[in-house]
C-alpha cells in the first residue's frame, strides 16, 4: 500500500483520471438518492421524502464518511458497559465543513467571506469539469445560501460544547419502531442500512430490527431538523437547498480526487482545517496532541510523498502497519518486555504520586476519595501494542475478508476497501455481548500520542509505541528526563480520569459521578480558577483576529491534565530518586550545571518545543483545539508549580512564579518545601539565568542546540 501510494501521488492526474473518477462517484450518488446534480428550483420543487433524504443523508455517511445534518458513530453503552449490548449505535447533531467555532460570534465575519471563496471554487470548477452551462450569478445564487444554510444549522441545529460536556443528558434511547412517529421527516431503516452499507448482514439486521435501540444525543436537535426538512428550515430556504449543500459537501470530501487540486486558492486559516472523510478506528478522543507536523521542510516532493505515505498507512492499515513497525523496532521478545517493563514502572510511580496527591487533599471528603482510588485501582493500561498482532494467525484473520482486488487496485481503490474493511470491523461492535474490550487500544499503535478514555475503553489509559521512543522516552535515561518527558504525558492522560468529563465517570468506566455535592463544588473551584487563569494568556494580542486569547473553558479539561500530570509525574519522579539514589550528573560545560529537578523540567518543555506558530495558525487552533498553544502549555503549567520557582530559583512575582496561581488537585500549601534544594552560588546564578531565559527562549542557552543533541553526547 506505501509503494503504490507513492507511485500514484507522484502521477495522481493519471490516476483521477482528469476528473472521471470524481464524476463517477457524483453519478452514483446520483443514482442512488434520485437528486440530480445541479439542482434548482425547476428541476426538483419539492422538499425530499423521507425515504429520499433518509437515502441521501445516510448513504452520504456510511459509503463515504461525510456526516452531514446527522452525524452517527458507535460508542460505548454508557449506562452498562458490561451488558449484553456493551456498544451503542448513537445518532448525534449536524456535522460541519468547518469546526463548529468557525461559525460563531465575531469569528463569522472573519469566515464567511472566506468560506464563500471556497464554496465558489469547488462548485465552479466541478461545473466546469462537467460541462454545465449555468451563469456566474446562479452559481452565485446557490454558493450564498449553502454558506448561509452552514451558519443556520451551527447557530440554530447545534449545542454548544460547553452544554454537550455533561454526558448523562445525552442518554436517550429510542427504538427504531417509535423513531419515525417522532421523527417523521425520516425513515430510519432506510438511513441506519445505508449508514452500515459496509457492515456484516447480521448488523444491518440487528439495527434495523423494530425493537433495536439507538441513542439520540441530542433529541432536541433531532426534532428541529425533522421538522425543518419538512417546512425548508422555517422557511429560510427553498427545497433544492438540501441536494445543493449534499453536492457541496460530497465534492468537498473529494478535493483530491479533482484533476487538478491547485485550483483551490491557498487560505491559511480555512487550510489550517482540512476536513477529511471519516476514518474508522481511530481514537475518539485527541490524546496528548502533539506539536504538528505542518512546519516540517520537505527536500523534495519525494519525501513529502513518502511522509503523507506513512500517514496513510498508520490511520488506514493501522495494526499491519504497527506489526512492521514493532517489529523493526523491538525484534525480540525480551525487547518488548523490557519496553513494557520500563513504561509500567513509570505508570505504576505516577499513580502513587496521584493517589498522594489526592490523600493530601483538604476538601475532598472520605467518600468521593474513594471514588478517586477506584478510577486509580481499577485503570486499565495499553502499552505499545495489542499483544494478538505479534500472531502471525491472528493478524492473518483479523485481514482475512480483505479480498485479492485489494492488491490489485490503485491508490484511491485501495482506500476505498480500508474504509469499507474497517466500517465492517466498527459495526462489528455492536454485536459483542459480554461488555466492552478494555484491551482494545482503539487507535493505531504507530502514532505519536496517548489517549485517556474514560468510558470507551472503561478508565484506561495508551501508551502506543511510537510514543516510547526519543525524544519522550528511553529507559538508558536519567529517571529525572524520562519523567520529565513520558511522565508528564502519562501524568496528564491519567489526570485526564479527574477533569471536568473523567469524574463523570466510575473506576469500570460507568456513567456515575463520584463526587459529593460539597466536593464538586470545591472541584469546580478549582477548574474555575485554571478557566480564568488561561482566559489572560493571548497570544494574539494587538492582532486584527477575534478573539485572541486562549479559550479557558473549551480548555479547560487539558489544562487541568497538563498542570495535575506535572505534579504527579514530578512526585513520581522524586520518589524514584529517594529509593534508587540520584543519578550522576550529566557531562558538560553547560549541562553538567543543572541539576536533575532542572532537567526534569527542561525535558517537560522540550515536549513541546516548535517553532513559532502564525497567527493564522494560532487563531485556528484558539478556535477549535481543546489544548492550549504549545507555549502556554508549558508557561501555564510551571506557573502554577512552586517546584519549578525551587528548581531556578526564579523570584516571588515573576512570570515564571507570580504570587497567585491555581492549586490543580493539590491544596494550597506551600508546595516547594517539598521540592526546595539548596544552590551554591555559582549554582544559584545560573539558575537566576535560567529563569529569566525561559521566559525568552530557553534553547539559546544551548546556542540553538536541541535537548537530544545535547543528551545524545551522554
């Protein structure tokens, strides 16, 4: 798959065939739905049945991965995963081109032009590749109002995420007999056996099935678009206005497959968002997020061709890919254990160091710290890789219903049949009957990052083995580097099981809150004070965008992970040195310097080390990433940590150690007593130097060099 992938970009006209391929699958979808493309008044009056938009809607979704007014995906039956129906089949709210945020507020203004130029460029184009006759001023026409139908049903047709954070009310159950009574705009078996085209017939049947129950998300939204494709949204529209936005969004999905790609103007903000078709078995939640990949320079394209390979691999052919991969990077057995060995041990002193942490909190009561042990005691850990795909028989039948034409077909083909294959191995879910596979890392154990699932995979916690490697990881490495780098990044997934979504949730993974009413209201003090706190970090400031500052809400559940993963990792790693002993002290003019509290943290902040990002860039992911900037991840998180101000000796009041701070799952002592270690002078200089660098940059204390190149002389 990597070769013919590289073979095929390097000719990719060829290979779309000057848009024959793009025209092929208009005209299936077409043929399927029965709505013509380009559609207008004249030629399609009527709003759609609702076996016509059940049709369109639903096989928009399951043959090509682009939800639309409904989005649907499997998730974890969060009343009783340890049922007989542990997976549920859940029917949510309108999917956009863009992220939600694009569309609210003063950020609109700033998008819609934008969004407009893009709608136009798509629509024109394929008009042409098709040979249309249709006047500027009509496709004109139909650009504005698919940009004003986008802005409707974000404003109107959509919960904000604020609200959707509180999981209990998304619990609702219908069956799919009482759906059409009240949801009368659709038919639901029509929309479910398309949406599960791909799928085993034994799933279709279950979940057309008239007793099967689904979960609504957001029943209320449900009913909105029901009753608006019945009455063309209020009014707002005319009925061809529902064929024209499918048309849009299905070409939108296919932008590759135009002959001729270039003919999208460049737009750094909308291009910071590249809306792929949906990708099955990828993990639900962001993970770690790492800094992105966007700023790497490519000597050829060549070698951008073989990266986007590599990529395509890891998320299509994920445990094939991850079997090559383990096996060049641990060729022996007793490489592997020795990897799971060290990683375990780091995992094992950070959840001492959390249940400390929570042992000395003044005001959580007795009985939510139980609660608290339990989400400790019972977390489940995924390291490196799924033990089945080292099985030659068993990776062999888990690929077996790829058939030959797989090997036989084009780049594009080829994906086509992992989409398929791995739709089919998703809806699988739904007829497992003895609770959910904790084991199952939900994610390809080739990508760099780590994820915390608090329900889907009942209170665990993936370490993949990409992760495992430098610069994050090395079991050679001082203990203080090591839990510097994969510490934190274990600490913050584990602290993700104590954030504002994670104490919804019990030790097995049950939707079941475990704070009592007075200690969630001293927990939402504590988060209130990390959302104002980042509220004031803008990095934007005296930028034209709006708004330029870190949202503190939409981040807060990363914020609270990056600052309690800190304190636990550091715990675990202090702890580590008082039982095993200190190790030496690095070599070198400058490094042999610091000492390992100040490597601890250097190694936390090379995690996150990028260039600095544009303010396009930045804006985008202000909008839209749940984390904070890299740079106030790590700003955010060692300001609100006396240990640091300990380690460089940074003045009461600076930036780096102001007077107020936020205590995040710790109570407010005086922590750096803790911590505090005693400098000769010449030790307490270069601190004082340290600190006032790293509040500038601090890899001008190694003249430009990178942590790894430096530690690499060890």
């Amino acid at each position: 798959m990597y070769l013919q992938c590289k073979t095929d970009k390097t000719n990719w006209a060829t290979i779309t065939a000057n848009g024959t391929y793009l025209k092929s699958i208009v005209a299936d979808f077409e043929a399927k739905t029965k709505l013509p493309f380009p559609l207008s008044k004249n030629l399609h009056p009527l709003s759609p049945t609702p076996s016509q938009a059940s049709m369109a809607l639903g096989y928009l979704s399951g043959k090509h991965g682009i939800d639309t007014l409904i989005s649907q995906y499997i998730d974890t039956n969060n009343k009783d995963p340890m049922s007989d129906k542990p997976y549920m089949l859940i029917l949510d709210q309108p999917s956009l081109s863009y992220p939600w945020t694009y569309y609210i507020g003063k950020t609109w203004n700033y998008t819609k032009p934008k969004l407009s130029t893009r709608v136009k460029q798509i629509l024109a184009e394929y008009l042409k590749l098709s040979n249309f006759n249709i006047t500027e001023s009509a496709i004109n026409e139909v650009v504005e109002k698919i940009v004003e139908f986008e802005y409707v049903l974000a404003n109107n047709y959509s919960t904000d995420a604020t609200t959707r954070w509180q999981t209990e009310r998304s619990y609702n159950l219908i069956n799919v007999e009482s759906f059409n009574s009240k949801y009368p705009s659709f038919s639901i078996k029509t929309y479910l056996s398309q949406i599960a085209i791909n799928a085993d017939s034994k799933v279709i049947k279950l979940i057309t099935s008239e007793k099967y129950q689904l979960q609504i998300y957001e029943p209320k939204r449900m009913a909105q678009i029901s009753a608006a494709l019945k009455n063309n949204f209020n009014g707002q529209f005319t009925p061809d206005i529902f064929g024209n936005y499918l048309y849009y969004r299905l070409l939108n999905g296919y932008l590759d497959y135009f002959p001729n790609p270039s003919f999208i103007k460049a737009d750094e903000f909308l291009d910071k968002f590249k809306l792929k078709r949906k990708i099955y078995g990828r993990p639900k939640f962001e993970g770690i997020r790492m800094p992105s990949k966007k700023y790497a320079k490519f000597e050829s394209d060549e070698n951008m061709f073989s990266a986007e390979c590599v990529d395509e691999t890891v998320n299509y052919f994920q445990y094939a890919n991850a079997r090559v991969f383990i096996d060049k990077i641990w060729p022996t057995q007793e490489d592997r254990n020795n990897i799971r060995e060290a990683v375990n041990h780091i995992a094992d002193t950070i959840l001492v160091g959390m249940e400390s942490m929570i042992d000395q909190l003044s005001w959580m009561s007795k009985e939510s710290k139980k609660g608290a042990y339990s989400k400790i005691q019972y977390l489940v850990r995924n390291i490196a890789y799924p033990d089945w795909i080292t099985n030659n028989s068993n990776l062999t039948q888990y690929y077996s219903t790829l058939n030959k034409d797989f090997m036989s077909g084009n780049f594009p083909e080829m994906l086509e049949y992992l989409n398929a294959f791995n739709q089919r191995i998703s809806f699988e879910q739904l007829l497992r009957k003895n609770g959910t596979d904790r084991k199952d890392f939900l994610g390809p154990p080739g990508t760099v990052n780590a994820w915390y699932q608090p329900e889907e995979k009942m209170n665990s916690i993936t370490f993949p083995a990409a992760i495992l490697r430098q610069p994050f990881f090395d079991p050679e490495w001082p203990s203080s580097v090591n839990y510097g780098a994969m510490g934190v990044i274990a600490g913050h997934e584990l602290t993700h099981g104590f954030d504002s979504s994670g104490t919804q949730w019990d030790g097995f993974g049950q939707l079941l809150g475990w704070l009592d009413p007075t200690s969630q209201q001293q927990f939402n003090n504590m988060t209130e004070c990390v959302i104002k706190e980042y509220d004031n970090f803008c990095p934007l400031e005296g930028s034209s965008y709006q708004p330029q500052c870190i949202n503190g809400q939409q981040t807060v559940g990363e914020n609270v992970a990056d600052n309690g993963g800190i304190h636990a990792a550091f715990r675990a790693y202090r702890n580590t040195m008082n039982f095993y002993g200190p190790d030496p002290l690095l070599p070198g003019d400058t490094i042999s310097l610091l000492n390992h509290d100040q490597l601890f943290f250097l190694s936390f902040a090379q995690v996150w080390c990028e260039l600095k990002p544009s303010d396009a860039t930045e804006y985008h992911q202000i909008l839209v990433d749940p984390h904070s900037p890299s740079k106030y991840r790590v700003l955010g998180t060692i300001q609100n940590f006396p240990a640091f101000r300990s380690a460089f000796n940074c003045p009461i009041g600076s930036n780096s150690a102001p007077k107020e701070h936020c205590n995040v799952w710790i109570s407010d002592v005086n922590i750096s007593k803790l911590s505090l270690l005693r400098f000769g002078a010449a030790q307490t200089l270069v601190s004082e130097n340290w600190c006032r660098c790293w509040s500038q940059r601090c890899a001008e204390v190694f003249s430009g060099n990178t942590f790894p190149q430096i530690f690499s002389q060890y």
